[in-house]
C-alpha cells in the first residue's frame, strides 16, 4: 500500500511532519489565492468590494466549519480501523458516510441559500456594500455542494496517512483560481461575481481529482459486496464522531460572526481592516491548524492500534513543532505586517493599513495558545472523544461574544484586535485538563484489556 501511510511505528515527529508537511503546503498555497483573489478585488475593484468580500466570511465560517468539520469527523473511524488493519469495516464506515454526506449536503445548500440575505443583515453588513456581499455569499453558498465533497473525499485519503494528493490538487485548483480570477475579474469586469464563480469552479475540480484518484489508486477505500450495505451502527459511530466537530466549529463560528458584526457597526474602513489581516492571519495560523489535523490521523491511527505511549510521545513532539513555527512567525510577521497590508490597498489607504497590522501583530503574540489549542483539539478528536472536543468551541463562543460586547464598545477596533486571543486563552483553560484526564483515561483502560487478554 504504497499511498498509504502507518503512523503506528517509527518516529512520531517524522510521522507528524511527513503528514503535515504537505497539507500545510497546501493550505498556504490556499490561502495565497485567498489572498491573491482579495488583492485583485482591493486594487482592481476598490476598498467598497474588498469590503463586500470579507463582509460574509464569519457566515462562511460558521457554514463551511461545519461541513469540514463534519468530514473531518467521518474520517477518523477509517483511520482508526486503518490503525487496527480492519479494512472491511474501513470501507464500511466509507460507504455509510457517503450516504449521511449527500443528506447533510442536500440540506445545509438548501437552508443557507434560503437565509443569504438574512444572514448578512444579522452581521451588520453596512447597506453601502450590501449587494455585491450577497452576490458574493450566494455564489459562496452554491459552492457547497463541492468544498463538502472535497473536504470528505481527502478526508478519506488523509486517514490512511496519505496528505500528498490532497496537497496536489489543492495546487491546481489554486492556480486554476487564480486564472479565473484573472479572466472573470479583470479581463471580463464581472466584479465580486467573478470571485464568488471562479471559487466555485475551482472548488469543484479539486473535488473530481480526489474522486478520480480514490477509484484510480486506492482501491481499498472502495467498498465492495456487503460493505455497501447500511448499517446503523456505523451510520451512529460516524455522526458522533462528525456532528459534535462540526458543531463545535459552527459554536466557534457564532463567536466570530457576533464579533464579525461588532466590527462591521465600526464602518466599511474597519471592515476592509478586518479582512485584510484575516487574510494574512490565515495564511500564518493554517499551520497551526494543520498541525492539529496531523495529529487527529496520528491519535486515530495509534489510539486504534491501542498505544497510548506513542500517543503522548506525538502531542509532545508536535508541542515543540508548533513553538519552532512560532519564534519564525515573531521573526516576520513584526516587522513586515504593514508591508503585507499594503497587498490589499493602495498606499493612500493608510487608516486600513495600520488597523490591519495592528491586528496581526496583537494576533501573533498568542500564537502559542492556539498552537496548544489545535494539537490538543483535534488529538481529543482523533482519539474519539469529539463531544469533549466541542465544549473548547463552547469556550471560544462565549469569549468572542464577551468581547464583543463589552470590549468592542469600549476600544472599538482595539477589542476586535482582542477577540481571538481571548478566545482561544479561555479554550485552552479546558482543553489542558480535559486532555490530560482523557489521556489516563485511555491509558488506564488499555492497559486493563491488555492485562484481560494475557490472563
């Protein structure tokens, strides 16, 4: 099994970074196309659209969370039955979860484009920018259908520890992004629409490669026979592993979105700020995330295989992991955080400018709670415990509310600069003794099987 990879054995720290390597390749590259797609908006169509793009992207958080969250949830029992070498039961849960996958799609596309509009009037979008933000959300919206698709398919391929394609497709749909937006935006003067389509288009063709690679090489994904069948069990095994992360990201997303809309009441300059320094922060804290999504395949994967040992040793090396990216992250984005928010706007623009990188760098000082904050979460997930996982989405919810309501009417900008920090400094505060009392747990009842079994 060539395109496969068993975190079971060897180095876990060679293990982590082998599978995080290329999915933080190509979740920068991801977010390079963010970043490129809103620099086009700013400078070609102005600061009134870059606006109108990042004026939904709480919405999109809260929508789209829960859709990856989802997926990510499905894939962790196939990895854990991949770490058990249960492959029958692997392509069980696959063939099940493609069954709940059309259902949640089907659905969820529905309802947020039923609610596009009322959803942008909850986060105050100013009435100035009002239009091309429901444009660009609904194209958004349509898109659902193929970021769930995608999301659950490398889901699928990253169980078996293999982020090497994912990454590859990632790159030509980034790249085909970028054309498009060329074309739509530019050449063609389609405006916000054209970000929103060329979105759409590429989103759908990194889905099909996924699709085509699964049937073309990894043919023991595929169930066959009795493994189509439905079967209960695996259908409530793969929602309580997938639900309770996707709501923990969509809990998570109300945070955002109350503190989306206390920044939004500012004006549409603080607006154009807030997307800015999203884009740029995204760029830098996705391999934070991913990091963590390393570690849930890695957790699924040894927790399946029932040692604990290695489970311990991964959240250690990927803690010294994280803290080498921080002290590079302090290295750039300190000095250059006004340079990055120049990408956006013209220099004239120079209140957007400064708001932004005000953000950033407030932002970059706690990188190393939300370093400690992904590694523990999705390690919590990848042992199987996802309604445990949740309540830290719980926690960041009630900070961000917090924040927005007292901090952003007292500091204005300067609280929304505070809102994730908080947030993620009162996760933390859960998930520490959470994971540390889940480890014993664990612990504890492997070592009593394996005491049951040698009697």
């Amino acid at each position: 099994m060539t395109n496969t990879n068993d975190m079971t054995v060897g180095s876990p720290t060679r293990g982590i970074l082998k599978f995080a390597i290329p999915l933080i390749f190509g979740y920068i590259l991801q977010q390079m196309y963010l970043i490129i797609d809103a620099a086009i908006v700013g400078r070609w169509i102005g600061v009134n659209a870059l606006a109108a793009v990042g004026a939904s992207s709480s919405i999109m958080f809260l929508i789209l969370g829960f859709c990856n969250g989802c997926c990510s949830g499905f894939a962790i029992p196939i990895a854990q039955s991949f770490g058990a070498k249960d492959y029958t039961k692997m392509r069980s849960y696959v063939s099940n979860a493609l069954r709940i996958s059309i259902v949640f799609i089907i659905v969820i596309t529905f309802l947020a484009c039923i609610f596009c509009s009322k959803l942008l009037k909850i986060v105050n979008t100013p009435e100035g920018i009002f239009h091309d933000a429901y444009i660009f959300l609904l194209l958004q919206l349509l898109s659902i259908p193929f970021i769930f698709s995608y999301n659950l398919f490398s889901g699928f391929i990253r169980s078996l520890g293999n982020s090497r394609e994912p990454f590859y497709f990632l790159i030509i749909s980034s790249f085909l992004n970028i054309i498009l937006d060329i074309i739509l935006i530019i050449l063609l003067g389609m405006g916000v629409a054209g970000a929103g389509l060329a979105t759409m288009i590429s989103q759908a063709f990194a889905a099909l490669l996924c699709w085509f690679y699964i049937k073309k090489k990894l043919h023991i994904l595929i169930p066959q026979g009795e493994e189509r069948r439905y079967d209960n069990k695996r259908i409530s095994i793969l929602l309580n592993n997938g639900v309770p992360m996707g709501l923990q990201f969509s809990i998570t997303g109300i945070g955002i979105i109350m503190l989306q809309s206390a920044n939004n009441a500012l004006g549409t300059m603080y607006v154009a700020a807030f997307t800015a320094s999203m884009r740029i922060k995204y760029l830098f804290t996705c391999v934070f995330e991913n990091i963590g999504v390393a570690m849930a395949t890695y957790c699924g994967q040894n927790i399946g295989a029932k040692d604990t040992h290695r489970v311990a040793l991964g959240v250690r090396s990927a803690i010294k992991i994280m803290l080498v990216y921080f002290i590079f992250t302090i290295l750039v984005i300190y000095p250059f955080a006004d340079d990055m928010m120049s990408l956006f706007v013209k220099s004239g623009e120079t209140a957007v400018i400064t708001n932004a990188a005000l953000f950033m760098r407030i932002a970059n000082y706690f990188y190393p709670a939300l370093g400690i904050l992904t590694i523990l979460r999705y390690s919590i997930q990848g042992l199987g415990y996802s309604n445990l996982s949740m309540m830290s989405g719980v926690m960041e919810m009630i900070a961000r509310c917090g924040v927005s309501i007292w901090l952003v009417p007292a500091l204005r900008f300067l609280g929304v600069c505070y809102g994730d920090p908080v947030a993620w400094c009162m996760a933390d505060l859960f998930l520490i003794p959470a994971f540390t009392w889940l480890y014993y747990h664990l612990k504890k009842e492997v070592n009593i099987k394996k005491v049951n079994s040698n009697v």
